[in-house]
C-alpha cells in the first residue's frame, strides 16, 4: 500500500469544546465548522475540498481525554512560519513547550504547544523554498 498522505483525519479531545474552538480560531485566525450530533460534538477545522485532510475538535465524556504527555501527536500546518502562529497561543489560553526550532534546511521548522485543554500539539512549517520546489 501506498499512502499520499499519512493522515486523513485527526481528532482532538476537549473538556470545552467552546472554549477550545476559541483557542483555536484565534491563533489560527480560521472559523471552525459545528458538526454535533447526540453521543459527539465536533467542530471541524476549515478546509477546500471534502477529500482534503483535515481533523476536528471533538467532545464525549466518556470516549475522549485530552493529554499533554499520552498518545501520538500530531502536527498542524503552520506555514507560512511556525512563529506567526507561536505569537498568538499565550494570549489564546496555551502555553508553548518547545518554541520554533530548526529540523533541517529541507524540512523546515516545528514547535510544540499545550492547549486550553490540555492536549500536547505541534506545529509544522516548510520554507517557501521547500515549498516550491515539492
């Protein structure tokens, strides 16, 4: 098998999901999308297509427990500069665990955050170069 892109979906657990989709439309300046249902709520974050990767914030009391040190964690598109988005995550209600860092000249540059509800979460940005040439 053969994967265009490891991921296809992605979920992030709250204990508020209001107060999480706050969070996070503020420090990616975005409007999330409402998608509830009676055992779930989500709130999708925006994208171009259906078929284009994506994930959501999602609340069940039983099902879901945000974690800053368990379980994978996943990497949000941050270009065009992690910093951009870095800048707004303290006033937003995160805290920053590992601020923009170099991985390669190719691969660019990530950072790792907390959000207002606990989760661990990364950001991932390529240089324009990178970017151009892929």
């Amino acid at each position: 098998m053969v994967f265009n892109n490891a991921i296809s979906w992605f979920e992030l657990p709250t204990t508020d999901i209001e107060r999480a989709q706050a969070f996070y439309e503020a420090i990616f300046d975005i409007k999330m999308i409402p998608l509830d249902n009676p055992n779930l709520k989500m709130r999708m974050f925006p994208v171009s297509s259906p078929m284009s990767i994506s994930g959501a914030l999602t609340y069940n009391t039983t099902f879901y427990k945000p974690s800053a040190t368990d379980g994978p964690m996943i990497y949000l598109n941050a270009n065009p500069d992690v910093q951009i988005i870095l800048d707004r995550i303290p006033a937003a209600g995160g805290t920053i665990l590992v601020p923009k860092t170099q991985i390669s000249p190719e691969y660019g540059y990530m950072a790792v955050f907390t959000d207002t509800e606990g989760n661990r979460v990364a950001l991932h940005s390529v240089p324009q170069q990178a970017q151009d040439n892929g």
